[in-house]
C-alpha cells in the first residue's frame, strides 16, 4: 500500500505531462497545416479530440488557438456546426477569463460562419458585438477582421458606400501590421467593392495581384485560388474566355489541391459559365452538375443558389423551360430566405422572360411587375429583364464570400 501511495502522485504528473504533451502535439499541427486542407483531413479526428481534451482539462489557451485554426477547414469542409459548437465553447472561454482580445478575434470567426449559412441579421450582431466590445474596453483589440466582415455584409445588402467605409477601416487597421493575411483578405474584398462602384480594372487587378502574391506567399493556397478566380472575372467580363479559362482552371487546381468543397464547387461554375459563353453547352453541363454536387454537401446557401442559377441559365439557353423554370425558383426561394434582393429581383425577370417565351404571357406581365416593385421596394439598381445578360449577373460569380477569407 505504501508503494501504491508514494507512486500515485508521479503516476498522476505523468498523465497530465502526457495529456498536455498530446494537446500541444495536435493543436500545433492544426496551426502548422490550417491552410493545408489535405493534411488536416488526415488528422482530424485526433485534432477533435484534443480540443475536446483541452476543453474538458481547462487548457484554455491550447482550447482557443486550436479553434481558431480549424474554423476555416471545419465550415469548407460541410461541418459547419463543429465549427460553431467549437466557436461557442471558446467564446465562453475568453469571456469567462476576461480575455477579451481573443472573444473579438472569435465573434469575427463566428459572424463570417453566420454570414456564410446565410444567417445575415446575427452575424451583423456579432460582428457589431465584437466591435463594442473592442470600444468599451480597449480600442487597440479592434481585429481588422471585424471591418472587414462587416464591410463584406453590407456589400451583400447592396450597400457600397458603408461597404467601401468598413474595407477602408480594415486596409489601415493592417497597413503597418505583422498579420499581412489580414490585409489581404481585405484587399480582396476592396477590390470587389471598386469594381462594382467602377473602378478601371487596372486599379482593381492591382489590388487583386497583392492579395494574391500575399496568400501564395504564406502557403493559404485556398485564397491564393480566390485571387485568381477573381483575376479570371475581370478577363471575362471583357470578353477574354482564353484568359478567363486559365485563371479558373488554375484556381481550380489550387482549390482541388487543399480540398476546399467551397472553391472547388465555385471554380467548377465559373469554368462552366466560360464554357457557356462560347456555346460549348455539354461542357457546361458537366461543370455546372459537378459544382451542384459539391455545393450541396455545404451549408452556404449563397453558393447553392448561385450554382442552382446557372443551372437554370443553361436550360434556358437550351430551351428546356421546365428544367430552367424549376432551377430559378429553387434559387429564388433561397436568395429571399437569405436576404439577396438583387438576385431575388434578376430572378424574377429571368422568369417573365421564360414565361413569355413559354407564350404565358399573363405571368410574364405578373412577373415583370413583380421584378419592378421589388427592385423599387429595397432600391435595387434598376435593370431590364434581359435573358441570359450573363455579363450583369456575373458579379454573383465574383467569390467575396467572408468565410473564404477567414484564418
């Protein structure tokens, strides 16, 4: 018994040494590989389960720092509700300690999930919530992340001036920052907001090239394919489909490469609308159902609806109107459950365009009616109905999706 005694407490310090050594093991690893989507894939169960070591044993640095890594993998990856049950936990952690640089850095994490299933009003609350938390309590904890989040949010409301405003905060919140994947992911979203306010493309492609040049830089090849598939918008949209096609195609390669559902599936469409574009209607085919596939093993109903789009786009180019019908309304259901007045709006008029070629005339007139108040009602930019106006609608393409830039 006296053996038992004098050993019990060693036995006890060798277990937490062990525990505290299998933590930092995996933690670390997921630090070291949290763009490398192909390696973490490999180890994901026995990350999990040191999170959940950590949490239960109150290693609550280890607990946060894993967390942080792992968000951007666990919500590419279709497991957007680990990420957020992991988010919640760590969020609980940081405020229970008082912690409240990390509680900022992780209400930003958790408004770009929010915003990504397309849960709009509470991840504005976050990101907001993030932000005073930041004013009240020390103004230098202000993650530029927060900005940027929220300027990529109101982007999607149509509000480009606030947008523009928020972007602006985030690029001189990081303009002398150690943390230059903070700024590139808020030059990339920059660059998204100055197209569309009409900046010349010289000015746009430059932001996109040093956002680009950063992420490849620091091996985030998940982003560097968002750069580039933001490179191959811009060849597109004047027209150069050889230039936009090797954009894409590499950006495919590089999301293919870190196993990224999201970047792959967007690339996928983005090659299929190229394919589309010069008639080669059964090579888009084959992207747009590949994209489909892969979109829905995701929860990000932006994504769905933009695939479920062009799949309605490229029956209707094809005269199938029950298929091109059935696709856009599916698509229009979830662009209205998530807030896209824009899309909601251009979808209505794609169907009175349908319906007036189908010679249902009367809802054509009721939908072209209802595009037109629609737009008025949430002050959407007016534009007629214009079957197939690819070129408009293909700022839905343009990949400014805040979870594609989180760490």
């Amino acid at each position: 018994m006296a053996l038992i005694l004098d050993t019990l407490p060693q036995q006890q310090d060798f277990y937490r040494q062990t525990t505290l050594r299998y933590i930092a093991y995996y933690v670390d690893y997921a630090k070291q590989n949290r763009y490398r989507y192909e390696r973490l894939v490999l180890e994901i169960g026995n990350i999990l389960g040191a999170l959940r070591t950590a949490y239960e044993h109150g290693v609550h640095a280890a607990y946060i720092a894993g967390v942080e890594a792992m968000t951007s993998y666990l919500g590419s990856s279709g497991k957007e509700k680990t990420a957020e049950n992991l988010l919640n936990n760590a969020i609980s952690i940081a405020r229970s300690t008082r912690n409240r640089g990390d509680e900022a850095k992780l209400l930003a994490l958790l408004g770009d999930l929010s915003m990504r299933i397309g849960n709009y009003a509470t991840s504005e609350a976050q990101y907001q919530q993030g932000l005073a938390l930041c004013s009240t309590q020390d103004p230098s904890l202000v993650d530029a992340d927060l900005y940027r989040g929220l300027g990529t949010l109101y982007f999607y409301r149509g509000e480009l001036e606030a947008a523009h405003d928020l972007l602006q905060k985030a690029l001189d919140l990081t303009r002398h920052a150690s943390n230059s994947r903070a700024r590139a992911s808020a030059l990339v979203n920059m660059a998204t907001i100055l197209h569309q306010r009409g900046a010349h493309e010289d000015i746009v492609s430059a932001y996109l090239i040093e956002c680009f040049e950063i992420f490849e830089s620091i091996g985030d090849l998940a982003n560097a394919a968002l750069a580039l598939s933001n490179q191959g918008a811009l060849a597109y949209e004047r027209g150069d489909w050889s230039a936009a096609e090797k954009h894409f195609a590499r950006s495919l390669v590089f999301a293919r490469q870190v196993g990224d559902l999201e970047k792959t599936a967007r690339q996928a469409m983005n090659l299929g609308v190229v394919a589309k574009e010069q008639r080669k209607l059964a090579q888009a085919g084959v992207y747009f159902g590949e994209a489909w596939q892969l979109a829905r093993q995701t929860a990000n109903l932006e994504l769905q609806s933009t695939v479920l789009t062009s799949l309605g786009e490229l029956a209707h180019v094809d005269k199938e109107w029950p298929r091109a019908k059935h696709f856009y309304e599916q698509a229009m259901a979830i662009a209205e459950r998530i807030g896209h007045q824009e899309n909601v709006a251009w979808l209505l008029g794609q169907l009175g365009e349908l319906a007036y070629q189908e010679e249902r005339y009367l809802d054509a007139e009721a939908l072209l009616e209802q595009e037109s108040t629609w737009r008025a009602r949430w002050n959407v930019s007016g534009h007629s109905a214009n079957c197939f106006c690819i070129g408009r609608r293909y700022n839905w393409h343009w990949i400014i999706s805040t979870w594609l830039l989180r760490a």
